[in-house]
C-alpha cells in the first residue's frame, strides 16, 4: 500500500511533526510486510508480536522510538505501521495536548477546543476511600479519552503528601501509603480496562515543587519502601501498570530519569515492571546513562520540544531534554555505550504496551462524545463522596429547607467554580458549577439567596486594592449575613496560588479571608465556612466559634451541586481526610526539613509521615487522618480477630480474618468507613504506633446493620529491613484496631502472627 505524500515528505525530513502523526496507519503499514507476520495477528500473544516487530526492526527504527515525535505523542514507525502513541494530561479528565502548561493554559480561554469533564481532584476521590468510585472514574475519563482520540492519559499521581505546602498536593491521595495504593491500582485498572494506557507517577519521591528539576530529596531506604514506592509497587504488581512516569527530582543525589537504583533495581527487578518508563516533559539530562539505567522514552520530543527547549525560561527553571534522540542514542551505540540488548528491551516494552493495550489493532480515531451524563454522575458522585464534613456543632447541617427563608452565599471562592488546582492537571469543562450555582439551584424559589463577594481573591481581584475598597467589601458582607438566616462563608485558593510548578507559600488562608470568617460568625451564628483547597489550612483564628465547617476540595465540574446536596441533607457526607490537618505548619513532621538547604532536602522524619507521625509523638493535629462527620451515627461491635490463619501467607490466598459489625444507629441512611489499622506490640525495631491495613466505604441504611471482613496476609504486619533488602514480618503480638479515624479507634483485639 502507498503512502500517502505528505508522510512521505514529513518522513524525510529529520523531526517527525506532529502533522506526521496524524497519518493515518492503514494507510502507511508496509505491503512489503507479509500481511500473515506474527506481529499483525491480533490473536496471536503478545510476546510473539512483540519479538517477531522488534526483529524486523532496523536500528535506526529502535533509535528513533526512545524519544517523542512531538509535544504528546511518541515517534511512529509507518514501515511497520507502528503507531504513536497519542498522550493527554490528566489525572482527573483530559486536558488539552497542544502544548507545555502555558500553551493550554492559554489555550483553555474561551475558544478552547478541548473541552472535557473535570472531575474531582486526586485528593478529593482520595476523601472518598471509595475504591470502586476511583476505578469508575478511571473508566469514565478513558472513555473520554477514546472518544478524543488520544490513547493515553497521564495519571494517576500517587506521590504522598509530605509537607501541607506542596503545590501539587490536591492531586495525589493524601498521607498514607495503603489508601494511595489501593485507589492508584483502582484508577488503573478502570483506565486499562478500557484499553487505554495510564503512567503512574512521579516516581519518586516528587513532593515539593521547589526547585523541582534540581532538589536532591536525601531518603533513607526504609522510608523509601515504607512510604514513598508502595504505591508504584502496587501499580505494578497488582494493576499491571502499563507505563510509569519518572519523577523530575534527584533521589538520593541522582535524577529519577537515570537512577539505576529506582528504575531497574526497584521497579523492573524488584516489583518486575514489564511497561514503559517515560520521563516527565523534559526531566532527563544524559543519554547513555539515562537509557542504561531504564529510561524507556523520553518526553516531549521532535520540533516542539526543540522550540520550547530553546527558551530561556525553560532553562532557567532546569528542565533537560533532547537527550535521547535518534541521532544521540545512535551515536552512543556505535560508542559502544548502550547495548543493542538494552535498546532491544527498550522498544520491546514499548511495543508490548501497544500491542497489550489493543491500540496496535484498534487506533482510537476520535470523534467520540465526551462530558455524557454518565461521566458526569462519576465527577458528580466523587464530588460528594470527597466531601469532608470536619464540624457540625449543634447540628447546624443538615440546613432544613422548609424553615429557612434566606442564605448568604459569601467569599472569593463562592461565585467561581474552582474545579482544581493548577498546572498539567487543570481540564477545561464545557460547564462547572460554582457553590452559589448549586445552593441557588437546591434552593429553589422559595429560599432567598444572595451572595457577596467580601473578599477579592489575593492576586486576582483589583477590586481590593485600597483599604477603603476592602473595608466596604468586608461591611457588604457583614451587612449581608446579618440579615440572612444562614451564612455559607467558601474560602480557599484557586490555580495561581495552588498549583503544580510551584508550592503553596503559606498554610494560612489568602489575604482577607480569616478576616472575612471571624466577621461573619460575628454577625451570624449560623456560619457555614466551606474550604475549597487542596490540603489543611490553619483555622485557629476562627475554628472555635464556627458552628459548621466543610471541606470540599477541588472538586471538579460538578462541585457546587455537590455542596449543596450535603448542606440540604440529600446526601450524607461521608467523606473522610486522606491526610491528618495540622494546626499550625510547624507542627507538621517536615517542618524544618523543607523545602531543603543548597538544593538537598533530607527526608530527617523518616518513615514518621502524617498520622505516622502525629499519632506516634502525640502531636494533637486539628484534625486527624481518617476523620469525617456523618448525619447519623454509626457503632462498631464484635470484632474478632483470628490468629491461626495468618500464617497462611499473603494477600494471594487470602482468608476472612478481621470481622466486626457495624450499625448506622441514627435516622438517616449514610456510609461509614471503616478503618483498619495494625499495631506492632513487640518490634524490635523502631514502628509508627499503627499503620493503615484495610479499609470499607459500607452503605447502611438507618438501623441497618452490617458485618465487616477483612482479609490480611503477612505483608500487612512487615517492615522494610534494609538489611535484609526484604519486608519483614516479625511473628509476635499485634493489635488489630478498627475504627473511624486514626485517632477514634473503636475496637481492638490482639492477634498473634506464628512464625
Ligand atoms: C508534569 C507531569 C505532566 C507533564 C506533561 C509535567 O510538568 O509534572 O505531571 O504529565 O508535565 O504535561
């Protein structure tokens, strides 16, 4: 078959162009190819394909694929009609792939062309512990995806949250190791499921944005397997993680994209990772030692990397790039520097990936619908889920529709929809609605609302500029709730000041808005302040005298209607932190180990992050990891715990070993989740005071109650010996405890572990 032209033309021509992946393949496959080669069966098994292409490889072809054709998409080979692989950011919807962040920053103004569903932020599914809602989500935002004709997205992020100033914290899943885990494997395989490909990332140890191309994060080996890789180990062991993206810091003084000890020796040797490794958009900085350590492909590539290289911004800010291109890698083969085994093994798990995920027989073409109902009851149901309900003093909520006549809706956060946070992640809806949209829609006509804005948003509204314009915001405001039955204050941040490329400055609230708060309980003492941000913030200055407070996140398109199923008492909140909140910074186990001297960062608290840390040195957080306020009341009974079947062995075989009972002993329906913790009575090294095991989202109707299992095995009870280079589990006494945060376990019962 001929090949059209304009491939032919671009072929020549040293970049492959994006224009050139437009191509189409069946146009371009090869007829000097036996249509009956292996590797055009699709029936025949994916190792066979994979060796039978990578032997008609030349090794120029091989070269070529270790770098990008363009911004999103990797290089294609038409004479064998291998595809590129078309990408989009992610993780929570697709994001527009024309370009590095400033582009579709740009790009996402009103004539945006890509417009798809913004779902909850990492963090907010993460309050919802709800596992099967994560894969959901992973599969509604693949089909989108499909529908756009792209092949892959990139997400999820699972690094943990250190420090409550990382910039990127509203992506990931929190504090603990276990819950990202759990929900990265359930975003994963709704992604896989539907035959497109996702890249975990940032392995590892990404967790502050300072200096992100050149923080060398000093981690010590126990830490490393005990909190910051569990979640990569899980993608690959138990999802079959297709891709994992390399992380832009150095790890122990080496950059993620050549580390040989993160990329080969933990994740292709010990977790056995049969994907690809493919770099953050422009984190590599050789080209021999970057491929000999597992670097598999290096994005971006072709022109628009070239011209955006070329800037002097992106130098500054130390992104590397255009290290493994065809011409560079080739150079290194002939030196004798790479093997052709390496650059074999390379390809090979790069064309595994397009023959396992079905993009190899069935291209996506686009063209699909995105943002369907169904989609948006996935960011619509996670929005509520995620909800966190942190105070109800009173009994303030649920607000009761028939006996209010007037709400005030308030604050820089309650008229504008802030889905997520900023950077790669950010998708663009088609729609979102804002806090003041959803509560005006529950409302109805028979409830007054107004809204005022009481504060300008720090650095987005000119509105505030003199002292006179905010004091006259601030007595709009007062004014106002003065008059109303109820107050609902929303505060928090929005993308410029939360954001990926840059970390939040302060745990403190924008200019104004503590300031706006203690005004507005003043006035009214049915206040209901609603926190829109991706982590804690301090709330000493108000938290005392607020009869109700929520945290809602950035919970994506579909946010406000979700605030306000929860304010009215549609939906029973039962979200749950996925990271403990602090008080005050300075009680945070970083504090004083961030964001590092002389570009090092050492990792001085160890394996004693989050409730590791607060629960085991007894520093009272304001609100600890795990907790959430219901409607209804839930009581825990009967746990039993049995101590012989433990020693059958792992996850693998597994038997019901923990189970309790659970009743909803209130009058509403609602969910609580369950929470299962071990702690270790008998180490002889240093352990945390319990570690997160096991955990159920369970639905319980009012008076209806439930038993609950567990299923343990030895690795739930283990350490990371870094002298034995192994998990360990120390037969001896634990404690099973179960219960509704770290800090309000409900039942305990001992368990023995036999050797
Ligand atoms: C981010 C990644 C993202 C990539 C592509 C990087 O700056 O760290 O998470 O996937 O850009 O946009």
């Amino acid at each position: 078959m001929r090949r059209p032209l304009a491939c032919v033309s671009l072929l020549q021509t040293a970049a492959l162009s994006l224009a050139l992946v437009a191509c189409p393949l069946s146009l371009t496959a090869q007829s000097n190819i036996p249509a009956d080669a292996p590797y055009r069966n699709p029936a025949a098994p994916v190792e066979q394909r994979v060796a039978d292409l990578l032997a008609r490889m030349t090794i120029e072809e091989k070269a070529t694929m270790l770098s990008g054709s363009g911004w999103m998409e990797s290089a294609p080979i038409y004479r064998l009609g291998i595809p590129a692989i078309k990408m989009a950011d992610g993780p929570m919807g697709v994001r527009s792939w024309a370009g590095s962040s400033a582009v579709t920053s740009a790009a996402n103004g009103p004539a945006a062309k890509v417009l798809a569903t913004s779902f909850p932020s990492g963090v907010t599914m993460a309050a919802t512990w709800d596992t099967e809602l994560v894969q959901q989500e992973g599969q509604a935002i693949a089909q989108e995806v499909k529908a756009l004709g792209r092949d892959m997205i990139l997400g999820p992020t699972v690094n943990i949250n250190r420090v409550p100033l990382w910039g990127r914290n509203f992506e990931g899943y929190g504090e603990d190791p276990y819950l990202a885990a759990r929900l990265g494997v359930a975003y994963i395989k709704g992604v896989q499921g539907e035959g497109v490909i996702p890249s975990v990332k940032h392995f590892a140890a990404n967790n502050e944005e300072f200096e992100r191309h050149r923080i060398d994060a000093h981690i010590d080996e126990r830490t490393l397997h005990e909190i910051y890789l569990p979640a990569f180990k899980a993608a690959v062991e138990e999802a079959n993680v297709w891709t994992v993206m390399s992380a832009y810091n150095k790890v122990n003084s080496v950059h993620c994209a050549e580390s040989t000890a993160l990329l080969t020796d933990v994740l292709k040797k010990e977790f056995g990772f049969k994907g690809f490794v493919i770099s953050d958009w422009g984190s590599t900085y050789s080209t021999a030692p970057s491929v000999n350590a597992g670097m598999d492909l290096e994005m971006p590539g072709g022109q628009p990397m070239q011209t955006w290289l070329a800037r002097a911004s992106t130098q500054a800010s130390g992104n590397g790039a255009g290290w493994l291109t065809a011409e560079k890698v080739l150079a290194e083969v002939k030196a004798g520097h790479i093997k052709e085994a390496t650059l074999n093994d390379n390809v090979s798990r790069i064309l595994r990936v397009i023959f396992a995920s079905g993009l190899f027989d069935h291209p996506h073409p686009g063209g699909g619908e995105v943002d369907t109902p169904a989609q948006q009851a996935v960011a619509l149901r996670g929005a509520t889920e995620g909800l966190v309900l942190l105070k109800n003093a009173g009994s303030l909520l649920p607000l009761d529709a028939a006996k209010i006549h007037s709400i005030a809706v308030i604050g820089p956060n309650a008229a504008v929809a802030r889905t997520g946070g900023g950077g790669s992640s950010l998708v663009r809806p088609a729609h979102a609605i804002a806090p003041l949209d959803g509560i005006r829609d529950r409302a109805g006509s028979n409830i007054d609302v107004k809204y005022v804005l009481g504060v300008g948003m720090e650095g987005e509204d000119p509105i505030q500029e003199t002292p006179e314009a905010r004091a006259n915001l601030l007595r709009q405001a007062t004014e106002t709730a003065a008059k109303v039955d109820v107050a609902v204050v929303v505060v928090g941040r929005y993308p410029k000041l939360e954001s990926e490329g840059f970390d939040v400055k302060t745990m403190d609230l924008p200019a104004g808005q503590d300031e706006l708060i203690e005004a507005v309980e003043k006035v009214n003492p049915h206040t209901i302040v609603v926190l829109n941000t991706g982590d804690a913030i301090t709330m000493t200055k108000w938290l005392d005298t607020t009869p109700a407070l929520v945290e809602m996140w950035y919970g994506g398109q579909e946010a406000g209607h979700a605030l306000a199923s929860v304010l009215f008492g549609d939906a029973n909140p039962s979200g749950k932190l996925p990271v403990s909140f602090p008080k005050r910074f300075e009680d945070s186990p970083a504090y004083g180990h961030y964001p590092g001297e002389n570009l090092k960062v050492d990792y001085a608290e160890g394996i004693y992050v989050g409730y590791r840390y607060y629960d085991t040195k007894n520093v009272e957080p304001q609100f600890p990891f795990g907790f959430g306020l219901s409607y209804t009341t839930f009581t825990y009974s009967d746990l039993q715990a049995f101590p012989l079947e433990i020693a059958t062995g792992p996850k693998s075989s597994p038997m019901p070993l923990v189970l309790l009972e659970v009743k909803n002993t209130g009058t509403s329906d609602g969910a609580e989740v369950v929470q299962l913790y071990i702690h270790d009575n008998h180490s002889k090294i240093d352990r945390p005071a319990h570690e997160l095991k096991g955990f159920q989202r369970v639905e319980l109707k009012a008076g209806e109650e439930k038993e609950v299992t567990f299923l343990l095995g030895r690795e739930d009870f283990a350490y990371w010996s870094p002298t034995k280079k192994a998990w360990v589990a120390e037969p001896g006494k634990f404690e099973i405890q179960v219960g509704s945060s770290s800090r309000d376990i409900r039942l305990r019962a001992p368990l023995e572990l036999k050797k």
